[in-house]
C-alpha cells in the first residue's frame, strides 16, 4: 500500500464533548498530511452539502486504507456496529484501525478491542486531568500514529531492568527481606481496602460468619459448626480449603477480612493471595478439549496482583513472585469459582469445570503454598479438588443478625418491627440482604419498606446522584433506571444468556440506550460487574428488581407459565406480586391455585370417615393409627403443584387477603394431604401454606397437626408449624400450649433456653409470652440448683445441730429429687405444669389441680411429722398418728413404683440394644465403607430400610450429607423410604428436598 495514497478517516460521535475534543484533535494530526503519510484526513466536518451523512460516512469507510474510532460512551451507543466493521477489515488486511480513547469509557471490557492499537498509551482517555499539560495526550496520540506510519511502531520491545530480566535461579538473584515483605503486605492490606471502598463496606460492621466444617478423619468424617475465620486461622496444618456459599451469603467478605487477618501475622506466616476468579478473562478459547493450564491462571494471578498496584510493588512482584511460589509462601484465596468464565458458560457436569477445578488445585498447593477455593453450591467444584476441610456457610444466626442491627445503631423497636414483618425476616439471615436493609433504615429515619422492591429502590436512587448524572452524562436516574430494564429485560427474554452477557451483544441489540454511560455508573456505584467484556449486575436480586419493574410496566405479558417450572422470572414475579394490582394478583392467585390442585395421587379408602367433622381428638388419634394413606404420586405434575403452592406463600404472605375466596378449599387440602398424605416434603409445603389461612382456621389446623405428629413426632414438621406460627396474629392458648410442649422445650439442651433465645424470641409479638415462661423457667433452673446445695447442707449438718427447723427440708429436698426427672423430661417441671395449667381447658385444670394437690398434702405431712431420725420409716405403726402413716406408706410406694420403673427400664434397653443396636452397627460400618459420591437412590432406599433403629437411620441421613452423595436414578416405589414418619424420615426428606432443588432460592 503506498502510503501517500493512504486515507485517514476519523470516526467520532455528535456528543458536543466529542466535538470540541475532535477539533483539538485535529490540529495535533495535521502533521501527518504535512509529513506525506496520509493523503487526507476525512472527518464529518467534510460532507458535502445535501449528502446524507450516512451514506458520505459509509462510502469514506470504503475509501480508507485507515480508521480511527474516537472512543466515548457516546460513541459506543451510535457507532458500535462501524467500529465492528473497521476491526473486520483490519483482519482482513484491507484497512488499519485505530481506537483513540476521547473520554473515560468501558473499551477495555470489549474483547474486540483487546490486543488492538489504541491510542493514547495504556488507553488513558484524553480527558483525564491527569496529564502533565493540556496538549499532552493529544501529542502522544500524535506521536503513535507517526511511529505506526513510518513502521517504526513494530520495533521489539525495550529490554525490562536488569533486575527482571535476571532468572531467580541465577547467582545474582537475591531473595526478598523481611521489611521488602512487610512493604508487600502493606500494599496487599491497602488493595483489600480500596476493594471494601469499591464495594461500600466497612470491615466494622463485619460479622463472624457461620459454617458447618466437614473433615474427614481416617476414614469417618467429623461435622462441627465453627466460624469461618477461625476455622480457617485455627487449621494451620489443612493445605487445601473449599468454602461452599449461596450468592449474598457473604463468601467475599470473609475471604477479605480473612486475607487482612493473615496479612497482620507474623512475617513466618504465608503472604495471602486474594484473587476473584470472575476477572479471569482471557483470549484462550477454552473448551473441555481445550481448558485453561497451570500457565493461564498464573498469568491471571500475575496481573490481577499488578493491577493498579504502584511501581514499586510492581517490580517486587515481578521480581519475587515464582520464587516465593516455588518456596511455598503463598496463601492462595480464590474467590468466586462458579463465576468464572469457564464456568458461567457452562452446564453444571461439564467436564471442563472437572479440568478447572485439577488445574487450580494442583496449582495452589505446588511447592508447599495453602488454597482455599469459594463457590456457590450450582456448579461447584467436582472431587477433582480434594480439599482437606470443606465449610459449608449456614444463614447469619438470629444473635448475629441482633448483633449487627444494634452495631449500626437502631432502636430495639425499630428491630422488634423488623422481626414481625412477614416478608422482611427471612430477608435478614442472609448478608447481602441485611445491608440491603440496613441501608433503607438509615435513609428513612427507621421506616420500615412496605416491600421487599422498595429495598433495591431506596439502594439504586441513592447510588445515583442526579446531579452528577446531569453535569457529566447529560443524563437522569430514570434513563439510567430504564436501560438498566432493557438490558435484565435482554438477559431474562434471550435463552442463550444467563445473568451475563457480552457488550458488544448489548451494543448490538439495544441501540438507541445510552447503555455505556449506564454501564460504567452501575459498575462504578457497585450495582453491576464487568470482567473482560461481559456484563452482570452485581447481585441476582437486583437483576429480578429490574424485570419486576418491567412486569409492573407490562402485566399483560406476564409470564406465568414459569412458575410451575420454577424458571428464572419465578423470583421476578415473586417481587412484582407485592405491588401488583389487585386485578392482576388475582389472576396469578387462581392460576397456581388451579395448578396446585392438579396433584396426583390415590385416594384413601379412610378419607371419608376419618374426616369427618365432630370427631374427638382421642377418637381421631386412634383411627389415624389403622388409616391408610393417601399415595401421592411423584411426577412431573408434582413438582409443578409445589412449586406453584410455595410461589402463593412467598409471593402473597403479605397479601393473603387476596386468597380469601380459596381459604375452604386451601384448608382442606392442606388437612387431607398431612393427615394422610404419604410424602413429608409435600406436607412440609402444605404445612407452610398454613399462614395463607385466616387465622381461626389457620389455629385450628396447627393444633389438629400437632395433635397428629404426637402419635409419631416429626421434627420436620413440627419446625414448620412454629414457623408457620409467626406469621398470624397473637396465638391463642391452644396453640401456646403445643409450641411449649414442642418447639422450645424439646430443642433445648436439658430443657433450658439461653439468654440470647430468650431475647429473639421476645422480639415476636407471637412469641413473647413464651419468651416469659422461659425466663422464669431459667429462674426454676436455679432454684434447683439451690435445694440441692441446701440439702446437701442439710445431710452434712456442719452446724451440728445448731439450727432448729432443718427437718422441713427433708420433704422439700425429697421432692425436688424426684423433680431431678424435669431435667430429662422438662415438662415435669413446675413452671411448665403452672403454664400449661393457665392455657388448659377446664377439665385438664380439673386434673391438673388434683393432682398438684396430692402433692402439697404430702408435703404437708412429711413436714409434720415429729420425728425425722434415720429410723423414722421403720417406726412401730402405733406410735404414727394416720396422716403421717399415710406419708410414710406414700413414700414407700413412690420408691418402690420408681425402683421397678427403674429395673424395667434398664431391661427393655437392653432388650432394645440387642434387637436392633447391636444388628445395626455391623449393617451401617459396611454401608460406610462401600457408600460412593454418586449412589443410585435404589440402593439408599436399601440402606435406610435395612436400618432397624432410628438412632443409626439417623446417622445414615448425616452420613450422606457429609460425603455429599449425590443421589442417581428414582426411588423404587416413587418416593423416598419414610419409615413411619419419624426424626429420620424428616432428615430424609429435608436431603431430598435438596437433591430436588426444592430448597427456597437465598436471597
């Protein structure tokens, strides 16, 4: 090509900023038409007269043997397409193409642009006020393009320092000091900073995360609940780490406040590496024939660490990295697994995140350096990462979520609303959603949203100021708001997308938005993430709250169909039913009713008589005993029913006025399916759907549950109906009484609350009268404990008699002996029977009074009779007046009646241990040994039934969740083996539930 024939056009946007900087431009490129190397410099200002500027622009691109695209968000929005061209003829070798970058945009996240020429060096825009003068960039631009054209712009690189050029196995290396690594942890410390800025966190409101930990001893597992961090700092000898997380669940904030913890140890500890795998973007084409090597991922840790880092920290890095690797100094924390690019785009078994998942495992523990590995539990890493202890994040514990609310300052009103707010409790177990909550109290003076849409509201407008838009974007929250729809609107309504997408995608499809100036404001105020070109918002919620309000805009189109299937808009439909208009929520509230009632299964020949109304509780417990179920059939149709049953409670909980016209129909389905239903995980969803209900009837189905699980207790269904329980209005006694008996005295070690269940269970308006039964039965707790001091006392006599009065004590300290029993069976206690005696009926106050009474006449007696000698029991009758004879024949019967009970007991133990114990253990060891990753559920079912006792039943269950067997294949008769409903078959279905993704999405 001769370069005197040679054409430049300059291709720019109608932006006035971009004019005024072209003009300048403009000026500085004159010398490359004075110096002979282009012919002319075509640029719009030249359109003749008349032309259209289209038609002029398009023929000036087929004309040009050089292109240079003026880089804006401007340009972007109206140019994208001729940019694509210029780069296509580039390739083809028929134009050269340049990017001069005018004003700070997103180019770099376009791979089209990467290992492009662009102008000026580093792509730093020629706006930046960090030149040294005005004319500056515009003269390095200059500069570029004339070593370009004069062929002096392929010259070999210059030589790096000799300090780098030099291998760190050669003799004059020179391996780092103490204080050139404490520098390097400083720089480190102060990159997590800038990131917690990034991300507007501040590490005070940090909270100490919660995880079960999983490590395997020998050949056993041990399972423990522990926090995050110190799991971690305490396991110094564990090399390998995998931290498994729902999004929001606060997997980056420990990791980086984890990094700072290591980074302030000692200088023998391991430097820590935070490194977030969702940046790993690279021109590699990878592929399960094709995946990413040991070479990639360090590539991408080098440039990560150098990213933004000063020169100094820059050539230490260069200098000392692959020797301190190879010394094993690195405490490598990759965060993010699911993210990556490798792994977003692709189906959760693919075996390239089989091969990713090797590669970053050999790679972080070569030569002796640690690696702990982050991910959600959807495309997790496979076996190939062996990691030594796996920690599975649980939801923040009631104390932590407290903890956090009083660090940031509300009153202990403001959180006892919060905690009776049907739609915001379950909101605040998780991280992300409790800032999210946190930051619409401190910008409403403590109000609490009406919905959950109002919290990404209140969070959006306030990171958009509309007067920065409108100074340095021309632009207002509402254009920012609406490409923000139109590009959620893209992703959810384009099947080939998830929740990223390509830019040039978006440039192509949604032109005529100012999408760049919308993308960098959502990245630069944390609402969204950009890695290598290709979009995401920074969480799923936000990308839900933009397709509400595109529902919300378009009710008519609705998609309704995904409810059933459980598809991605569920969750968007289920923010949009919170606000939607009453005409419209109705019609989705009778198309998942209507769904719902298409589950199939066969009817029970005992249905009609055994519901029938009038019956007593007694008569009704004893035909439940002989009934046969009802067999629901597990298929398609099933899922689809449940998933629309548990679309109506998590949409319409707050709107269950509008269910109203249902109510007889949802309670009798729900009583017809639990009391002689099959399936625990349908009756668990039928169970939650209770609060759907108006509250006499809603009450009435709780009690008659309850009454039915006391012929079998079900822990997973009995949690269901108390916290079906906080979502009515103040309960009654019926329902007190059996949340007493149940929820909180059977869940607590020897029956005892402690202070921090006490408070959140005083936060509940419905749970606050149990909260004071509990705190006085704290003070009952010591009591005890002080008749038991004085009666040692007593049988010590250290007074030797000096104290007058001590025989009352005998009575006293006998009986609350015999009370020991309440410590095992905690409704023997006192306080319970006087609490249960305020919420009974008539005729069991009746019962309860007698026999109460029994028992202060027998205390009564023992504490008047004259003698209390060691001998008094075999006293001659005669010399007992009658009522201490019929103390003396009580006692004597309560120790013999509690001495055969005693006996018998210890014999039908035994008798149990032998039949089924001792049978067991040898079955469950071998099943242990010979129980694989991926276990058809055939063979499980085997395993369970072969089980006689619940005790290893319930052992097997905990050992399938602690290998993490995923299940293959179906159940042989349909569903899973419930052995008569009880605590084992619960933690079989709540693992099913998983294994079935039927588990509420994490917020």
């Amino acid at each position: 090509m001769d370069k005197a024939n040679n054409k430049l056009v300059i291709i720019y946007s109608h932006a006035e900023q971009d004019e005024q900087l072209t003009a300048r431009l403009l000026s500085h490129l004159a010398i490359l038409q004075r110096q002979g190397l282009v012919q002319q410099i075509w640029h719009r200002g030249l359109i003749p007269a008349g032309e259209e500027a289209e038609t002029a622009l398009q023929r000036a691109l087929r004309e040009s043997d050089i292109i240079v695209s003026l880089i804006s968000n401007d340009y972007f929005d109206e140019f994208f397409g001729l940019l694509e061209d210029a780069l296509h003829r580039e390739d083809e070798g028929e134009a050269e193409a340049f990017a001069i970058v005018l004003r700070d945009c997103l180019w770099e996240e376009y791979p089209l642009l990467q290992g492009r020429k662009v102008l000026p060096p580093d792509g730093k825009p020629i706006s930046s006020r960090d030149w040294d003068s005005a004319d500056q960039p515009y003269r390095q631009v200059a500069e570029g393009l004339l070593r370009h054209l004069r062929r002096e712009g392929r010259a070999a690189p210059a030589p790096l320092p000799k300090e780098e050029a030099e291998s760190p196995d050669g003799a004059s290396y020179q391996p780092p000091g103490p204080e050139e690594v404490q520098r390097f942890r400083e720089s480190l410390l102060r990159r997590l900073e800038v990131l917690d800025r990034e991300t507007h966190w501040n590490p005070e409101d940090y909270l100490h995360i919660n995880a079960l930990a999983h490590q395997q001893k020998g050949k056993s597992f041990q399972k423990k609940a522990v926090s995050l961090d110190k799991a971690i700092l305490k396991n110094r000898d564990t090399p390998s780490f995998l931290i498994i997380g729902e999004p929001g669940s606060g997997k980056s904030v420990a990791l980086r406040e984890l990094a700072r913890k290591l980074l302030g140890a000692g200088q023998g500890e391991q430097i820590p590496l935070y490194i977030n795998l969702r940046d790993w973007y690279t021109t590699e084409n990878w592929a399960p024939g094709q995946p990413p090597g040991p070479e990639s991922l360090e590539g991408f840790i080098l440039s990560s660490l150098l990213e933004g880092q000063p020169p100094a920290t820059q050539a230490f890095i260069r200098r000392h990295y692959r020797e301190l690797y190879r010394r094993g100094r690195f405490f490598f924390l990759f965060d993010s697994f699911d993210e990556t690019p490798a792994v977003i785009d692709s189906y959760e078994h693919s075996p390239l995140i089989d091969k990713l998942s090797e590669v970053i495992y050999l790679y972080g523990l070569d030569g002796g350096n640690r690696l702990l590995l982050a991910s959600r539990e959807f495309k997790r890493p496979t076996s190939r990462f062996a990691a030594g202890l796996s920690l599975h994040l649980r939801p923040l514990g009631e104390e932590m979520v407290i903890e956090s609310l009083e660090k940031a300052g509300f009153r202990e009103s403001t959180i006892q609303q919060l905690y009776n707010h049907h739609n915001l409790r379950p909101l605040i177990k998780n991280p992300f959603s409790l800032s999210l909550v946190k930051d619409y109290l401190k910008n409403n003076a403590e109000q609490l949203p009406p919905h959950q849409l109002a919290l990404y509201e209140s969070c959006i407008h306030n990171r958009l100021d509309a007067r920065v838009l409108a100074e340095e974007y021309r632009l207002r929250p509402a254009d920012i708001i609406h490409t923000a729809r139109a590009i959620a609107a893209f992703l959810f309504d384009d099947p080939r997308y998830g929740l990223a997408v390509e830019l040039q995608e978006l440039n192509r499809r949604l032109k005529g938005h100012p999408l760049n100036a919308t993308i960098k404001l959502l990245r630069d105020q944390r609402l969204a993430r950009l890695g290598k070109g290709r979009f995401s918002f920074i969480h799923r919620k936000f990308h839900e709250y933009f397709v509400a309000l595109n529902f919300r805009e378009n009710p008519e189109a609705l998609p309704v169909e995904d409810i059933p299937l459980d598809a991605r808009n569920r969750d968007a439909l289920v923010l949009y039913c919170e606000i939607a208009e009453e005409e419209t929520a109705r019609k989705v509230i009778r198309y998942c009713w209507e769904e719902t009632q298409k589950l199939a299964c066969e009817p029970s020949p005992d249905e009609a008589w055994l519901l029938q109304p009038g019956l007593s509780k007694k008569e009704r417990q004893k035909r439940l005993k002989k009934a046969r179920p009802r067999k629901i059939i597990i298929d398609n149709r099933y899922y689809q029913s449940v998933n629309c049953l548990r679309f109506l409670v998590d949409g319409f909980i707050s709107r269950k006025d509008l269910l109203e016209p249902y109510s007889r129909e949802l309670s009798e389905f729900i009583l017809v399916n639990t009391e002689l239903g099959d399936d625990l995980i349908l009756q668990k969803f039928l169970i939650e759907a209770i609060a759907l209900l108006p509250q006499e009837e809603a009450e009435r189905l709780i009690v008659r549950i309850f009454d039915k699980l006391t012929l079998a207790p079900n822990p997973y269904l009995q949690e269901s109906l108390a916290n079906a329980s906080r979502y009515l209005d103040k309960l009654s006694a019926p329902v007190l009484q059996h949340l007493a008996r149940f929820y909180f005295l059977r869940t607590k070690s020897l029956g005892y609350p402690t202070s921090k269940d006490i408070r959140t269970l005083k936060l509940s308006d419905n749970f606050r009268p149990l909260a004071r039964f509990l705190q006085v039965r704290e003070a009952e707790k010591w009591l005890f404990l002080l008749a038991v001091i004085l009666g040692g006392v007593y049988l010590l006599d250290p007074f030797q008699g000096g104290i007058d009065g001590w025989q009352w004590m005998v009575p006293v300290i006998l009986f609350e002996a015999a009370l020991f029993v309440f410590v095992v069976i905690p409704w023997f206690s006192v306080v319970f029977l006087s609490y249960m005696f305020r919420l009974s009926d008539t005729k069991t106050r009746v019962f309860m009074a007698t026999i109460v009474s029994l028992l202060v006449l027998y205390l009564l007696f023992m504490s008047h009779m004259d003698s209390m000698d060691a001998g008094f029991l075999s006293a001659p009758e005669g010399s007992l007046p009658l009522g201490s004879k019929v103390a003396v024949w009580a006692y004597n019967i309560i120790i013999v009646l509690g001495l055969v009970w005693g006996i018998i007991s210890i014999i039908y133990t035994a008798f149990l241990g032998y039949k089924y114990y001792l049978k067991d253990l040898p079955r469950f060891r071998k099943i242990r040994r010979e129980l694989r990753p991926a276990t058809p559920r055939e063979e499980i079912a085997g395993h369970f039934r072969s089980l006689q006792s619940g005790y290893y039943r319930k052992k097997y269950i905990r050992l399938l969740r602690e290998r993490e067997v995923a299940p293959t294949g179906e159940w042989p008769d349909g569903k899973p083996p419930y052995e008569k409903g009880d605590e084992a078959s619960g933690m079989l279905a709540q693992l099913e539930e998983k294994w079935r993704n039927l588990v509420p999405r994490s917020s």
